[in-house]
C-alpha cells in the first residue's frame, strides 16, 4: 500500500497535468531562496566586518577577506536548511491543487474532495513550515549524539511529515477530528510512509518536491485506507 502510493506519487510528478503546480511552486521557491541569499548576505556584510573591527581593532585589510569567507560558508549551510522551509510554505499553498489533480486523474469515479479554505490552508502551509522547521532543528540537535544521528533525522521528520501530510489529505473529505482519529488508528503505517517522504527529503535538489510528492502520495494512502474501511463489515 505505501509503495504503491509512492510509485504512483512519483511517476505523477512531471506529468503534464502537474505541470502548472510545478511550475508555480519550483518557481516561487526559488524567487524566495534567491531573495534571502540576498537579503541574508547583505546583513552578514553589514554586520560581520563592522562587528569585528569593534572588537578587535586595527585588525589587517586580508582580515575582511577572511571574514566573507566565513560568512559566505556560514550563508551556504544556512541556505542549505533553509530550502526544505521554504519550499514546505510556499508549496503548502498549492496542495489542494496537488489533490486535486491526483483525485480528478486516478479517481474519476469518486467524490471530490473538498478544497479546505484559503485561511485555514495559510494556516496549514505556516504549520507545515513549523514542522519542518522544528524537524530540522531537532534532527541538527541529535546529530551531535552518536549512533543515532542520521536515524534521528528519519524519524523525527518521518512523523511530522507523516502526519501533517495524511491529515491534510484525509481533512478533505472528513471533519478534522476525524482526519486525526484516522491517522491515530493507521498510525504505523502514516509513520512508515512519513519515512519514505524522509528518504525524498534527504535527497538534493529533488528536496525541493518533496511538499508535491508527499501531498500526492498521502492522497494515493487516504484513498487505500478509505477503501480499507469501507471494505471492513
């Protein structure tokens, strides 16, 4: 069921009928990335050189240099755990049009979801920010722990992406306690596929879909689940 749902999110995700979300959302993503490497070197500019000559004064000219370095490497990490972030909001924005897609083109037959409303998914896409965020954070945090650092960055964003993405997908046909009563009763299997949206995390350059194909995958989840239950007497 979770390969399944992740083969099928996967071979969706340069489909012609994805085109227009992908587009919009590599777009803005990259438009916002642009502007902070911008705005952060322009403060670390500002601040760095200044706040060293403050400091130590009479400090040589190749100093200067020395310190863009440092702050140039400084720039790179950050923007390195920036993309995940923001590409997590900017794409939270559009994820009913994932759905969307994914219902209209694999599940013709069905009832169409329900769009959730254009506060609640502000809300959503700041959430799911959030998570990644503190995902990421905790995950930096354990990686000075031996033994546990690189498993600590699987399952720590295997269950925050596990569940908001399958609570997103199953709160457009049902009411949200009850999203969240479904997520519990299949909460491994949420978790196991939380690690396969980890796994797709992980991976550079291609990170930068991971809202998109954990959006189209949890759709494909809910779906075999619903039918799970329905099936059940």
């Amino acid at each position: 069921m979770i390969l399944d749902a992740a083969r099928a999110a996967a071979s969706q995700l340069f489909s012609p009928e994805f085109r227009s979300v992908f587009v919009k959302t590599l777009g803005l993503t990259v438009l916002a990335l642009v502007a902070l490497w911008f705005g952060i070197e322009s403060l670390l500019e500002w601040l760095a050189w200044p706040w060293l000559q403050t400091f130590v004064p009479g400090l040589p000219s190749w100093a200067g240099w020395l310190s863009a370095i440092i702050a140039g490497i400084v720039l790179a990490v950050g923007m390195a755990f920036l993309v995940a972030p923001v590409t997590a909001i900017i794409a939270g924005l559009f994820l009913d049009d994932v759905a969307e897609v994914v219902e209209r083109t694999d599940y013709p037959n069905d009832p169409p979801g329900r769009a959730l409303p254009a506060l609640q998914s502000l809300v959503l896409a700041i959430k799911f920010f959030g998570v990644v965020i503190l995902g990421n954070v905790v995950a930096l945090l354990l990686l000075l722990v031996p033994g546990i650092n690189i498993a600590a960055f699987f399952i720590v964003n295997g269950y925050l992406l596990g569940r908001e993405f399958f609570e997103f997908a199953a709160m457009r046909f049902r009411p949200e306690a009850g999203a969240k009563a479904l997520r519990r009763k299949y909460a491994g299997t949420v978790f196991l596929a939380g690690l396969v949206i980890a796994a797709f995390l992980a991976v550079p350059l291609l990170n930068l879909l991971t809202p998109l194909f954990a959006a189209a995958m949890m759709v494909h989840l809910h779906k075999a689940i619903s039918a799970r239950e329905a099936a059940r007497p």
